[in-house]
C-alpha cells in the first residue's frame, strides 16, 4: 500500500488548468495524474529510459533509413 503525504507547492496557473482538464478527461483523479508527472519526470532525469517520442522518432528513422544504415556500417 502507498502511503500519501500532503504537500503544498505553486505552479503555473495554465499548467494546473491544463493537468486537471486531462485527469478529468482520462476519468482519473488530479492527484494520480500528478504522480505520473513525477514519476516520467524522476525517470527522464534519472537516465532510465529515453522518452517515448524520442524512441518513436528512432524507431521510425530505422524504418526509414535501413538501407543506409547498413550501408554505412561497412
């Protein structure tokens, strides 16, 4: 079970607006969609993993450029 600690903070009037907006369009509560912005947060400046439209870019670049990737691999 995951104990929750109340904290205070300020952030960007627009911001806020927008991450309510989105929890409550997912249907989901406000505080779980800002744990997930700190969880992708924490990992994108942990190194753990790249984001997830840098690694659609990459996959896609494969995809579009194999032939010359083998070619310059020889």
């Amino acid at each position: 079970m995951t104990i929750r600690q109340k904290f205070a903070s300020q952030a960007d009037a627009e911001l806020l607006e927008q991450m309510r907006e989105m929890a409550k369009a997912e249907g989901r509560q406000f505080q779980a969609v800002v744990e997930d912005a700190f969880r992708d947060y924490l990992a994108r400046k942990s190194g753990e993993r790249p984001r997830a439209e840098v690694m659609s870019h990459f996959r896609d670049s494969v995809r579009r450029n194999a032939e010359l990737y083998k070619r310059l691999a020889k």
